[in-house]
C-alpha cells in the first residue's frame, strides 16, 4: 500500500524550473491527421523549447502547427512526482543572430545524424502538477 498523495497545480515559475532539470520532453503534434508523439532533447530560451533536428525530419512538417510538449518524472514506487506541459506555436528559427545564439547551447541530441535545423515551440499556455506524499 502506497502513502497518502496530493496533487497540486504548479505556477509557471515552477514549471520553468522543473523544464530546465529534464534533457528529455515529448514533442506532440498532427501527423497526416493522427497524433504523434516524438522524444526529443531540447532546451530552454526563456520561455520558449529549442530543440535540434534533421533538415528534413518531421521538425519542416510541424512549423507553423500548434503543437505541445511535455516533460515529466515519475516515480512509480511512491506514486508521486510532477508533469510539465507546454501549448504553442512550432516554428524553424531562420534569424541568423537566434540561430548562432541556439547552436551554441550546451544541449547535444542523443540520436546520431546531423542536425542542423533548429524549431522553437513559442510558449502560449503553460501548466504542471505535482503529486506529492502527504506529511505524516
């Protein structure tokens, strides 16, 4: 039997903070009419996603589209932990002074190939929970 849990909403410093600690989010968006799901590394600009992708990966096919990525951890065992998930806007920075700035982010891609196109997730609505033990 597991302990007590709360769940509470988290403000958008928090979920900010609990972005930066993952290198690893969930890129959701509309592929030929169905939902995909893509694991992507990524990293903070402000508010804004920056992930790393292929000139001619998914990341072309999704500028423009609202999409949403989320971020989370779990931990199975006490059935507590926290989820971060982030709506707006996908678009390939293109702005030459945007793109020296990303590319030096210290964040490198895990998946092998070159990645030379950079999509920024313009942050619209932010929202987390967190499920936490309840003190004793």
């Amino acid at each position: 039997m597991t302990a007590p849990v709360e769940m509470r909403e988290l403000s958008e410093v928090e979920c900010l903070d609990l972005l930066r600690t993952e290198p690893i989010g969930r890129l959701v968006f509309t592929e030929k009419a169905l939902p995909a799901i893509r694991p992507v590394n990524y990293v903070l600009d402000g508010r804004d996603v920056i992930i790393r992708a292929t000139g001619d990966s998914w990341a072309s096919r999704v500028a423009g589209a609202v999409v949403a990525f989320e971020v989370d951890r779990i931990d199975g065992a006490s059935h507590t932990g926290w989820s971060v998930v982030l709506l707006g806007t996908a678009t390939i920075i293109t702005d030459v002074d945007t793109l020296v700035r990303v590319s030096d982010f210290h964040s490198r891609p895990w998946a092998p190939g070159h990645r030379d196109r950079f999509l920024r997730i313009r942050a619209g609505r932010l929202t987390g929970r967190r499920l936490s033990l309840l003190p004793a």
